[in-house]
C-alpha cells in the first residue's frame, strides 16, 4: 500500500474492445468527469481482427486529456486500468509493435485447440488455467503463431491491455493477476505464468509482464506521459484489471450470495468462489479482489444476438419504436412462445459446450406464427442459458441469493422478469453505471488506503436500485421449456 496523496479523486481507465474511457470517481463512487476516444479494428482477412496498440495509446491519451481539461490533475490521487481481456500485443523493448495486436474477437485459432489439448491434455489444461478449450484464450492464437509466424514471437514481448498501457503510462509494463489469467497461460492457484503451459509454447515468463495483486502500487506517471495526458508527472497507477472482473467489482457482486449478470453485447454471468471450481458451465477467473475466484459464464451471442435479430427481421433499431412493439408483442404470449424454439449460438458457443462451430437456428414455426413470437423465443434462449449456468453454480455448491443486473439488456423489463422467473432469484438493478471503470477505481482507493478492503470499497462506491422479484407460479413451465430449448444444440447439426 503507498501512502495517500492529497487528491480527492480517483481514475478508472477502461480501455474496452471499441473505445477507451477515463472516468474520475469521488470517495463515495460519485462519476464527476469523463472523457472518452474510440479505439478502430482491422479484419485483414476472413475470423482475422486486428488492433494497432498506438491507437490504444491514442485512445487513452485522448479520454485522460479530455478528463484532465475538466479536473485539476492534481485531484487526482491514483489510477487503474480495466482493460479488454484476451487481447494480446506484440512490442519490442521500447514498447513499439512488431506485429498488429490480436483482438479476442480473432478466430484464426480455431484448429489449435484439438492440436494443443491433445498435445498438453485437455483437462490439465482446463485445470491450471481455468479455462475450458475454446478459441478465445490467447494461448490457442500463441500456438498458432508458433506454427505460422514463429518469428513474431522470437522478436516480442507479449503484453495484454494492462500492461501494454501500465507500460507507457510508468515505464514498466505490468499485468495484474486479472489482465494476466483470460490468456489462459496463468496458473490461477499458483498465481504465475504456468511454466509448464509456456513450455508447450517454447516460450518463457520473460516474453511477459511482471505480475501484480490487484490494488498494489505498480508505478508512477512519467514526465512523457504526462505531456501526453494530462495527468500530474508522480500520479500513482495501480494494478486492476480485466473489464469483466472489475465490472463485477463495481456493482459490489464479488462476494458470496450475488450473481453478477452483464446484458451486454456478451452475456456475462458472475459469482464468487472461494475456492477454484473446475466446470464445464463457466472459465474459472481469478478474483478482481486478489481473494477468492470469479466463476464467469458467457454467451458470445448476448445482446447481439437480439439486435442482429430487430435489424435482420423487425425493420432495425433505427425505428425508436420497435423494441416497445416487440415486447408488447412477446409480453402477450405464454412461456414457450407456443411452440418456437431458438437455438442463440450466432457466432459459436461458450458454456457449456465449448463449441466454435455451432450455429444458431428456430425450430418450430408455423403458419400462426408472427415476429412476435420469435423475438419472445430468443429472449427465452438467452435467458435458459443463463438460468442453467446459474443452476449449474449452485449444483457444484455455490448458493446464489440475487441477481445484480446492468447492461443494456437490463432496460428492457420483460427480460428482467423472464430471467427473475427462470432462476427463482430476484434481480436488483445496478445504479453503478460504467461498472468496469468504477471497478478500477475502486482497486486505486483501496491502494491508496481509503478503504481498509475491497470489501469497504464496494459497499461504499457502488449503488443498486429496484428489484424485481420472480413469479413462483411460473417457474414449472420455464422448468419445462429448459428441457425443450437446450435440446435445440446438437454438435454438428447447425454448422453443416
């Protein structure tokens, strides 16, 4: 812990997939100026994506001199980053790239995964790691770059996010246990780089970050970087880390009883464990908190899913009225949109099959059928996903209470309702908007020594709103069409 500087703020960086925002928080987690720059993709070549790390310099630069023009720098007593996770960078020692960053949306990795788990094992693999075989870990795309350019990772340091951006920001790069763990080349338990995984790779932990426990001091702002900035030269950086977790920390779910559940682009469902559960139903995530672990379930397809939908076949979101139609449409029909199923596995599947090539589909239209019902349906998908990955935590010992919902997703009602009745939990609303940036925040005040521990930090910085509570009567039927809907997969049959 470093000592507390006079500033009376505190700087979330979240540098997301899409745009970076720098947000300063008071004490009592009040948001008091932002600012925020957009971060371009490539796509060279076809499931290729690609970043330029200057553009995440660029990015963040630009939100922290945005932020800086509306607060005294020297407000600000710290900072952390929250940082897209599984996004990995290629520098030289002067922190210049050598090749593009892969983004975590890449899925040139896809044929690694049967050659490396079978290499390695798959379960020892999913064991040290905690993450089940698929292509989003970097260590599939790592593999494939020791097969197809080996030279990009003879001349490289390989950073995620976190470090890439502690390194400009203080002169060293530095990854914390949660910007390391998602590259699925961190021992969760040991908490290193897995010598016995780099090995695989013919690689070694100095290709990497040095490691850092959340909320521990990893350096000061430089005089360059603050030129760049905006921020005072000597402004404390502290390690935080991947977005995901830090959201989890920001709506105050890192602890036993709460569900953490992201409506977003993904669909992300939280918990806390004390001990590192191995499972099928979700990747095993190191705590944002340094203690414990953070059980995540994901749906690639979240609220993508549905947009790709309204824009496809519902006349798009430009029309300001068509989600009020369409909720009013699926809000008049029963639980089990009389008979349509929808399989939601746009771009492959997560938990619990582990499936890249899975496809999505509707099953069991009719005549009678309208946009209604299927709009309903795949709100019903989304939400029996996420409601088995809830069953399936409680099923290996958790005891999940209540549901702590933010995203967008979480505006419509009839969603939240779907979910609250599936699950049998009620579902608070998060107050704590940009829940990632807050997270990060939180791990500079507890750094800083405001708060005695995470724990304080959350109670205090986060805000929830209203619940709502699930219907016992209903929960039969959403039982029921568990059964019908998860039968909708079958490996192989949609990808063919």
């Amino acid at each position: 812990m470093t000592r507390s500087p006079a500033g009376d703020l505190v700087v979330g960086l979240d540098s997301s997939t899409q745009s970076t925002k720098a947000i300063a928080w008071t004490r009592g987690g009040e948001a008091v100026a932002e600012g925020r720059a957009p971060i371009s993709m490539a796509m060279p070549a076809p499931g290729f994506v690609e970043q330029d790390v200057e553009d995440w310099w660029r990015a963040a630069s630009d939100a922290l001199r945005a932020l800086t023009s509306q607060v005294d720098p020297t407000r600000i007593a710290g900072m952390a980053i929250s940082n897209q996770r599984e996004t990995v960078a290629f520098v030289d020692d002067e922190l210049k790239a050598t090749r593009p960053a892969i983004v975590w949306l890449d899925e040139r990795a896809t044929e690694e995964i049967p050659l490396l788990t079978t290499a390695f094992g798959a379960e020892r693999l999913h064991a040290i790691s905690g993450k089940p075989p698929d292509v989003t870990p970097v260590v599939y795309r790592l593999s494939w770059l020791r097969r197809h350019e080996p030279a990009a990772l003879e001349a490289s340091r390989i950073l995620d996010v976190h470090g890439f951006l502690s390194g400009r920001l203080t002169g060293r790069p530095t990854a914390s246990w949660t910007s390391a763990d998602p590259f699925g080349l961190f021992d969760i338990e040991a908490k290193s780089w897995s010598e016995a995984i780099l090995t695989q790779l013919a690689l070694s932990a100095e290709h990497f970050a040095e490691l850092a426990r959340p909320g521990a001091c990893i350096g000061e702002v430089t005089a360059e970087a603050a030129r760049e900035t905006g921020l005072a030269p000597g402004t404390a950086v502290f390690a935080a880390g991947g977005d995901g977790q830090c959201a989890g920390l920001g709506v105050d779910a890192v602890r036993p009883g709460l569900v953490y559940l992201n409506l977003g682009t993904a669909i992300i469902t939280g918990a806390w464990s004390q001990t590192p559960r191995i499972g099928p139903s979700w990747r095993t995530m190191t705590s944002p908190t340094g203690d414990g672990y953070f059980l995540e379930g994901c749906q690639r397809a979240g609220a993508f899913f549905i947009n790709w939908f309204v824009d496809t076949f519902a006349g798009g979101r430009d029309d300001p009225d068509v989600f009020a139609r369409l909720e009013a449409a699926a809000a008049a029909l029963p639980v089990g949109s009389e008979g349509v199923t929808v399989c939601p596995y746009l771009s492959g599947v997560m938990d619990p099959h582990w499936d890249p090539q899975a496809r999505a589909g509707f099953l069991g239209l009719a005549a009678g059928h309208g946009i209604g019902h299927l709009y309903r349906a795949s709100l019903e998908a989304l939400t029996l996903e996420t409601a088995r990955c809830v069953a399936a935590m409680a099923e290996d010992g958790l005891a999940p209470e209540r549901i702590l919902a933010v995203g967008g997703g979480a505006n419509s009602a009839l969603w939240l309702q779907m979910i609250a009745d599936a699950t049998g939990l009620p579902i608070a609303l998060s107050e704590s908007l940009e829940a990632s940036s807050l997270g990060a925040a939180m791990s500079a005040a507890v750094g800083l020594g405001w708060f005695d521990d995470f724990a304080a930090a959350a109670e205090t910085m986060s805000r929830s709103g209203a619940t709502v509570l699930p219907d016992a009567s209903a929960r039969a039927a959403w039982d029921a069409l568990s059964v019908r809907q998860a039968a909708a997969y079958r490996p192989g049959s949609l990808s063919d």
